[in-house]
C-alpha cells in the first residue's frame, strides 16, 4: 500500500511540474496539484487509521 501511495505521488508531481514547464498546460499542472494533494491526505488517513487497531 505505501508503495502504491508513492508511486501515484511521484506521478502526479511528474504531471504537475510538466504542466508548469508548458505554458499551455497549466491545467494539467492544476490537476497534478489536486491529484498530489488528495492522494496524501487519503494516504495519511488510512496510515493513521492502521496504526490505532
């Protein structure tokens, strides 16, 4: 599972930053954000939930 979490959050920093680096795509850097954002926050929450039991 953790590494599962990593790879999705190198992917959407990957996506992001090639977002950034295109003018046109800073969409596709908004996205990237997002997706990064909510990928760690689920990660986090499901890491501390496993740790209680």
């Amino acid at each position: 599972m953790l590494i599962l979490l990593v790879v999705l959050l190198v992917i959407w920093l990957i996506i992001a930053v090639v977002g950034f680096a295109f003018k046109g795509l800073l969409w596709l850097a908004i996205i990237g954000i997002v997706l990064f954002i909510a990928t760690a926050i689920i990660g986090f929450i499901r890491r501390a939930a496993s740790k209680r039991r």
